[in-house]
C-alpha cells in the first residue's frame, strides 16, 4: 500500500518525529460523527439481533423461500412464485419503496431519487419515467418521505439487515406479475408480504433454525465475549435490550459468550417491543424465572441477574438512574435502536453496520481510488470550462460529460449493480448516511471493531470541508483567482 510520510522538526530538543500513515482505510475501525470519550462511558448497552449476534447471509435465504411459500400456501399465491429464489445483492439497506408506484429506489439526502437506481420488479425503470412519475422531477416532497420511523404516507425505508429477503421478495412477487401480466392492487400486495415476512419472525421459524445450527448462522462469537468480559474487567455496566425472546437470546449467548454470560449484565430486558419500549410509558415490566416463564409480582426495583420482560424505557431510567452521556447503546437499526435515545434522552449511541466493510474494502481498490480521482478531475474541469461558449469547447465539455457519466456509473457498480453504495449516490450522501449521522455518535462494522481501542479512547470526528471552504480542497486552489468571465458585460448594468 501507498504510504503518506509527515516528519516534524523540532529544534528546541533537536529532534526529528516522524509519522508513517497508510492510506488505505482501516474496515476494523470506528469511525466518529461526533466527538467521544470512552473514559467518560460507565454503562454500555446493546441490542441482540445484528448486533452482539451477526448472522451469515445463508439467513436470508432462509427467510425468503419460507414467506415466499407462505404467500403461495396461506395467502393463495400463484404458485408460479415457487420458482424464485433468493437473489444475493440485490437490494441494499436503505432503500425506499413507493407502495403507490411499486418503485424500489435509492433516495439522497436531499430527497432526490438516483436515476439508474429506480426498480419496478427486477427490472429498471428508464429515467424519463421515473422523472414523469413525480410530477417531471426527481424530487419527492417531504409529505411523502418516511417519517421518524422510517414510514411515511406512501414510502417506506428499508432499514434493517432483516429487509434484505423482504424487499427481494416483494421485487420477485412483482416482476411475476408483471410478466404474466396479471393486475394486482399494490397496497395489498406490499401489506401480503410484510405480514409474510413478519411471520416468519414473529412466530418463531427463524429462531428455530438459529439454535438448530449456531455454527453455521452466528459469526464472531468468541470477539463478543472478548469485548464483554474487557469491558466488565475494567469496572463498566453493561445491559442488553432486545425484541428477541429470552429463549432465543440464551442460546444464543450462551453459544457466543458460555453458559454464564448473564454473569456480565446488570440488565436484560427481552421482547422490549422497540421502539415502543422508548416511547411509550404505558408497559410496566415484567420478571421471567431462569426458565423463562413469566412471574407475576410487581417490578420495583432491576436486580442483576434477573431476567425481564416489556417495560419502557422511563422506568428504566427511574430504577436505574442511568441517565445522559454516561450512557453508550449499540444497535443496528437506526430508528428503532438508536434514535430516540439520542434526541430524546442524551445517551450516547453506537451504529451497527456490517456492511461497512465489503464497503471499505471496495473503496480500497486501486480500481477505485483511480475512478474517483479521474471522476473529480473532470467536475473540476467542468466547473471551470463551462465559461467557454464556442463550439469546439462545447463539444469537449459533452465529451467530458459523458466521461464522467460513466465513471460514475462505473463506481456505482463497484458496490452494487443495482444501488450502489449505501452510503452515497453518485456524489450525494444518501438518505441512509444523513440518518446514520444524525443518530449515531460512532459508527463501525461490527461490535468486535471495540477490541481495537483503549477503554478511555477518544474519537475525534474529521473536520471535513463544508462547501464555502472548497478552496481548501485540491482541485479548488485555482478558483480564488478566477476572473469573472462576464464583467465587461456587467459594467453596463447600473
């Protein structure tokens, strides 16, 4: 790899420091949105699914033949349908979805769809269409976009590692359809497979073929109990708060961490309901027995040890006194986890997000790294020559134009043929990065990235340039002595 070399000379004491920097970045790191010392951390907690537990992509399938077969069996499905199979990268996490247009799409930060990221089925929808669909932009009003969940009139964000299978399968159920050209109302058609895909979790078939084969399902569990037992040894609170039913969380932990990894938490609260359980104050909780069946006796107090069930998050709050930046939780869900912990309570927050690393190791290629600076070369060029209004200069613009164009979508394919990146359109972050800045602190590929720092770290966020400080990037030094190409015409104007 390419190395950066900065050498300070420091002539008081006569010496010479030198630094030695690889370029490349590093997928096991942490990386900061916000500024945060561990050493002020005295209690952290996590969530189960995805994030002390990581699951292999053999899941996915899993979960997309079963809610496939269920729409063909309880929902009388064409059975047709049976003949689709999971597809690996299809989608990525982030995605909305128009129940109305049946448009699968990736949408900015600025509520622009991506052209050349539209779906319909398995199929792209051509630009002009997408564009005549809203009204002849690409723009979609803010009384459409998700709300803070996720969920908004007609577009829903899919925004779990779980939505994988789901939005494949909505995607196969569709192009079906449409192939066979059979009419279908969207509305239910989309309500058909989320209850289909909600089955499969909520009545327990993923669970069962968890603990049937953790080998084959759970990766990294000797790191998880490498992070837990660091983290208790050096004096921290830890707790845990789930969906998940106890019985699934218990062997599953006990698979990762050993039979006594409840010994670690102050806290273990199962089937909280998130994020109900950080809004809503109604749910009182409720204790388990080590067999896990409920109990019936008022909870007053949260023993160490003990198992709970439900509950909300203020009284959390009230029998633990666990309150503010004190407080540093991990999830992978960017809504249900991690949002309302942030802007409601201050409790510090910590982002899951496996796909962080295929990601960086993608950005680390040469193929990459070449693209991008060929990519920002010809923006630069384009910003600066478009003043020149003859007719060989405005052929050499088009020409770059279509250059950068393909470059663009070259990059794009890097990540995924389909979407791209889920971390940016073609220069945009997208609406996924602005929710993961807003509600998280720190964010890293897996809960294991922890084991790389000291305890009392501190993550300092990259001063990053904001647009009015562009001269300070590389292929902006110029622009300072820019004439205006127009001032001889503006003379005139008084």
């Amino acid at each position: 790899s390419k190395l950066l070399i900065w050498s300070k000379l420091d002539f008081s004491k006569r010496r010479v420091t030198l630094f030695v920097f690889c370029n490349l970045l590093n997928p096991a790191a942490i990386y900061a949105n916000n500024e945060i010392s561990l050493g002020d951390v005295e209690i952290y907690g996590f969530d189960y699914d995805y994030t002390l537990a990581q699951y292999s992509n053999l899941l996915h399938s899993m979960i997309f033949n079963t809610a496939r077969d269920i729409l063909i069996e309880q929902f009388k499905y064409p059975e047709g349908l049976g003949k689709y199979d999971y597809i690996p990268g299809f989608a990525i996490r982030g995605l909305h979805y128009d129940v109305q247009k049946s448009l699968l799409m990736k949408i900015d930060a600025f509520h622009y769809v991506q052209l050349g990221t539209a779906y319909r089925g398995l199929k792209p929808v051509p630009d002009e269409e997408v564009i005549e669909l809203y009204g002849g932009t690409q723009h979609i009003p803010l009384y459409q976009m998700s709300d803070f969940y996720g969920k908004g009139p007609s577009l829903k964000q899919f925004m779990d590692i779980f939505s994988l299978p789901e939005m494949t399968l909505l995607s196969s159920v569709i192009d079906y359809f449409i192939n066979h050209g059979i009419e279908f109302d969207q509305v239910h058609l989309y309500k058909d497979i989320s209850d289909a895909i909600r089955d499969v979790h909520v009545k327990g078939v993923m669970y069962k073929w968890i603990e049937k084969d953790m080998e084959q399902y759970i990766l990294h569990g000797d790191e998880i109990y490498a992070v837990l037992n660091r983290l208790v040894n050096h004096k921290k609170k830890l707790f845990l708060i789930t969906n998940s039913p106890f019985s699934f969380v218990d062997k599953g932990m006990k698979h990762m961490v050993g039979k006594n990894w409840r010994d670690l938490f102050d806290m273990v609260i199962v089937q909280a309901d998130k994020p109900n359980f950080f809004t809503d104050r109604r749910k009182p909780f409720r204790k388990l027995d080590d067999k896990g069946s409920l109990q019936w006796d008022k909870i007053n107090q949260l023993e160490k040890g003990k198992i709970y069930k439900e509950g909300n998050l203020f009284d959390f709050l009230r029998l633990t006194g666990w309150r503010g930046s004190k407080v540093l939780y991990f999830g992978d869900h960017l809504y249900s986890d991690l949002a309302d912990l942030m802007l409601r309570h201050g409790w510090r927050t910590g982002a899951i997000v496996p796909e962080l690393e295929t990601e960086i190791r993608i950005i680390n290629t040469e193929q990459y790294m070449h693209s991008l600076t060929w990519q920002q070369a010809l923006t630069g060029l384009l910003e600066r020559m478009q003043v020149n209004i003859d007719a060989e200069s405005k052929q050499v613009l088009l020409e770059w134009m279509k250059e950068r164009q393909e470059i663009r979508s070259l990059t794009k394919n890097l990540f995924n043929p389909q979407f791209g990146s889920i971390f940016r359109t073609f220069h945009n972050p997208t609406y996924f990065s602005r929710r993961l800045v807003r509600f998280s602190d720190i964010y890293m590929a897996s809960i294991s990235c922890l084991l790389n720092y000291d305890v009392n770290f501190t993550f300092y966020p990259r001063r990053t340039p904001l647009q009015h400080e562009a001269p300070l990037w590389m292929d902006q030094l110029c622009t300072g002595c820019m004439k205006t190409p127009f001032l001889e015409e503006m003379v005139h104007i008084r």
